[in-house]
C-alpha cells in the first residue's frame, strides 16, 4: 500500500509536543433522550395542527376548534401535559402582546401570544439561557387571507411539533441552566412573536447563549428541481454579528474572524453534536454560510438584531408548490401545504439534533472568559490565556481548539488543566478557539481569542 506524506500545511499539527484530544464520546443519557423522540408523536401533533383549518396570525380566536386562539390553547394544553408528567418542575405561559396595525402584514389591532415552556435552571449560579423555536402561523397565496384553510404543515406545523416533541422528553429532565420551548405567533405576518421574545429577553436580560428556530424542517423531497434528500439538514448562521459594534469590527478585521461569529460558532456547534448523536446512515447538518436563505429571513433573526447567538434549520431542498400554497389542484400538480407531504422520518432527525444541541450546552459547563492571544513577543509560538467561566458548574478543564484559516470545522483539540496554553505553532497560519469542559466531557461552545498584551 502507497504511503503519502502529510500535507506541509499540516506538518505543525503533527509536530506539536502535546498529543491532540480525541472528541468527546457521546453522553449515554443525551444518546437515550435523542433515541426517545418519536415520529409517531411528530405526525401526530402536525395532523393535529392542520386539524385548526387555518392558524393564520389574525384569524378566529374564539372558537374552540378553529384559528390561531385554538391552535395556541392546544399547544398550550400540550406543554402543560408534558409538564405535569415530568414532575411539574417545567412552567408554561401564554405570553401575550398588542400589535398594532402596520398598513402591511397587520391591518388591525391585534393580541397575540407566544407560548412558552420553561424547564428552570437547578444551579442558582448558572444564568444561561437556551431557547428552542417553531412558528405556529400559517398562510396561503394571499399573505392577508385569514379565512382559507391554511394547513401549513411543513411551514411551520413542522418545526413546532419538534420543539413539543423534544418538551415531552426533556420537561422531567434537570439542568444546571434554564432551556425555554416556544411556539411563537406572527411569523408570516414579520417575525413579530420573535421580535417580541427578542426585545423581551433583552429588556429582562436574559443571557441567551443558543437560540435555534426549527421553520420548514419536515421535508426530504424538494421540486424544481425534483431532488429526493433525506440525509442532509441545513443550519443557517451570520458571520458578522447584527450588533456589531466599531470596536468589534476593528477587532475582526484584525483577526478575519468575519467567519466565527457566535452564530457561527453555535451552528458548528450543532454540527458536530449531530455528528455524534444523530449519525445513522451518514446523515449530518450542513454548514450555510449566509444568515438565512437567499433574500428571506426566519424567527432567529430578531434575536440577532438583539445581539444573541441564534441558527434557523430548515430542509435542504424546499418544495414550493407546498408553501405559502391555496389549496388546489393544476395540471396534475397538487398545491398547498397538506401533512401527507412531511416526511416524518426526517422530521424525527431534525427534532433529535436540536434535542442533542440544547441537551450539551445545558450540561456542559458556560464558555471561558477574556480569551486572549499574547502578543509581546515576535514569535512562531502561539501563547493563549482566558478566565473561568463566571457562575455555573466549574470546568474540569479546557480544550484549545485549532483549525487551518480556510478550514470550515476545527481539526484538532488540545486539552489544558489550567488557564493557559502555549503551542508551538505558528498564529499566522491557523485560528484558534477555547472551550470549557466538563468531567464527562460536555463542552460549552469556543470562544475564539482578541489580541492580549
């Protein structure tokens, strides 16, 4: 068998004195939580959701069976039912707003409510917050329409009965930090439940480290071209924070770090995680690197407005005649968005890899701070420093992660017991990140290092 050297870029990795970490193994409780979600449940509770005739934001919410007020009062009803049998410990709200009419989407005044399953925090220390999204609205042709059936089973039935599905698993469950569960309203009509969460969580502050938002996340057959996919989920992400202040955009053009955004990172993050919980049959999470598909936007973008790391999952391959569809019938092509077009099986997977995100950041212990890079002297040498995180489980240690610059995922991890690290090789050539650790090896998400003097 031929033997090839290894590539001269690379050289410095194999040269380096300490021997690189292997990833983490999987968590056998996270890996019994991830095989739990069912996708019997998941079509259950979309077929449920079509049930309502049409759950447009400014539709009936009177009536016990139909509309936005009776599809909000289900979900509602759901969490608690997940609550009671997971011990009570997770609380649920109905988290109501006025909008206003906007001589757009919004044509009068309007309640409306996000509903909201909280499963608290056990560590008082321990401030993180991870929040896990789906939108309940629906809508056809005409963005205005609140009469028509709108089934809006993949948009966003989908990512909704995710967010319940993982609910029902995790609601007994305790973490040192607090993960939130919403299905928000007012999607279709802009982003208006998110931007309202946003605002809300950055007015209490909350320390929001991960916000994902599931929207159109239950189909594997994409038309136009006809492309069958059910191996493949994709995880949106800015690489420029929303609140980039002048400072901050002096530092990353320094670093070019315009690629490690905290977005990004969190994005990676899920990757990986899905990488090692939701692994069968090469299924994986697909880096996109833009914040959301081309020219659109989704619920994680308001809370990228607000300065916190936030991802949107969608399918790979969108069928259109399935979204934002009336119901119908042409040239033997049927339209609209009914639940026999959700492909269950993939769904499951899509609910499985955010149950196995939130699941590790909530175990592992809350990132390094003031990670820097020392630059006093003129060397090859790489001589990085950072704090212990501030509340929460304290570290069991931390692991220094290295990449080539052009690379998209770290490449090697190097494990350190204290606050420091000094590598002998070159800052020029490779970017690096810290991440804290825990006994069992959970690990928060990297922080990447600012120049240290």
């Amino acid at each position: 068998m031929k033997s090839y050297p290894l590539l001269p870029c690379l050289l410095p990795l194999a040269a380096l004195a300490q021997t690189p970490a292997p990833p983490p193994a999987p968590d056998p409780a996270i890996q019994r939580w991830v095989n739990e979600i069912s996708s019997k449940n998941l079509e259950a509770d979309v077929r449920k959701m079509v049930s309502f005739g049409t759950r447009h934001t400014l539709s009936d919410t009177q009536s016990k069976k139909r509309g936005i007020g009776a599809a909000r009062q289900w979900v509602f009803d759901e969490f608690k039912k997940y609550s009671k049998a997971g011990g009570g410990r997770m609380t649920v709200e109905m988290d109501t707003f006025l909008v206003r009419p906007d001589g757009k989407r919004v044509d009068k005044l309007t309640p409306m409510a996000n509903v909201l399953a909280t499963i608290p925090g056990t560590d008082p220390t321990d401030t993180r917050v991870l929040l896990m999204s789906g939108h309940l609205d629906s809508r056809v042709t005409d963005v205005m329409n609140r009469t028509a059936d709108a089934p809006g089973a993949n948009d966003d039935a989908s990512g909704v009965a995710a967010v319940l599905e993982v609910a029902r698993v995790l609601a007994g469950q305790r973490f040192p930090c607090t993960i939130k569960l919403v299905a928000v309203q007012g999607e279709e009509q802009g982003l208006l439940g998110a931007d309202h969460l946003a605002r809300r969580a950055k007015r209490e502050n909350w320390n929001v480290v991960a916000m994902l938002n599931n929207d159109i996340v239950g189909n594997s057959r994409g038309y136009d071209p006809e492309i069958t996919d059910s191996l493949h989920l994709r995880v949106f992400s800015e690489g420029v924070p929303a609140t980039e202040t002048p400072e901050q955009a002096r530092q990353r053009r320094q670093l070019s770090s315009e690629n490690d955004a905290p977005s990004r990172q969190l994005a990676r993050y899920a990757q990986a995680t899905a990488q090692r919980y939701v692994n069968a049959n090469g299924y994986a999470v697909l880096l996109e690197y833009r914040p959301d598909r081309f020219l659109r936007g989704g619920d994680h973008t308001p809370f990228n407005q607000q300065g916190f790391p936030a991802v949107r999952f969608t399918e790979t391959n969108e069928n259109f005649n399935h979204q934002h569809q009336d119901l119908r019938t042409e040239n033997g092509i049927e339209y609209g968005d009914k639940p026999e077009f959700v492909d269950y099986r993939y769904l499951r997977r899509t609910a499985q890899v955010n149950l196995a995100t939130l699941a590790s950041l909530a175990l592992a212990p809350a990132a390094p701070q003031k990670v820097e890079v020392l630059t006093a002297k003129l060397a090859n040498r790489t001589e990085l420093r950072w704090q212990a995180p501030k509340g929460g489980p304290a570290p069991a240690g931390y692991v220094v992660l290295v990449r080539e610059t052009s690379a998209p995922q770290w490449q090697q991890r190097y494990p350190s017991t204290g606050l420091t690290a000094d590598l002998p090789i070159s800052k020029d050539n490779y970017i690096f990140g810290v991440v804290s650790v825990d006994a069992q090896g959970h690990e928060s998400p990297p922080v990447l290092p600012v120049v240290g003097r």
